[in-house]
C-alpha cells in the first residue's frame, strides 16, 4: 500500500461521485467524504489545488506526503493507485 489516505472530493447530487464510493468501498478501501456543496471552505480548497471546478475528485496522499489528483470516475487509474 503506497497511500495512507483517499479524499473523494463530491456532491449530494453527482452520481459519479457515489459510483466512486461504492467502488471504493466494494474494495474495501477507507476513504473520506468530503461534500463541496456543504462546504465552501472545502470547495475552493478543492479548486486551489487542482484547478477543477467538478466532481467527483479523489485525493490519493501517498507515503511521502505528495498528492495525486484524479478527475472523473477514473477507474482504471484508481486501481493503479491504489493497488487493487
């Protein structure tokens, strides 16, 4: 395991996002949900980092404390990651 947290970046209404978190969850890994439109704080934090406006966006924090960014329900890439 490379990562030591997942952050899924998301929305009430975005089913992308709740694809991600049954995936991930399907896979048994332990992620944190985060909700931009309850959060505004956490929504431009969203958009500072990673330039994006949308969701769903998954946070991998890996080992040595770098992030890697994924936009989109990108399966292939999530499995690559994280290692499942």
């Amino acid at each position: 395991m490379n990562y030591v947290k997942v952050k899924v970046y998301a929305t009430t209404t975005c089913p992308y996002c709740t694809m991600i978190a049954d995936w991930l969850t399907d896979k048994k890994v332990a992620f944190e949900k985060i909700l931009v439109d309850q959060d505004q704080k956490a929504a431009i934090d969203m958009v500072r980092r990673t330039g994006q406006m949308g969701v769903p966006v998954t946070e991998i924090v890996l080992k040595d404390g770098k992030s890697e960014f994924i936009i989109g329900f990108n399966q292939p890439q999530l499995a690559y990651l994280l290692g499942v």
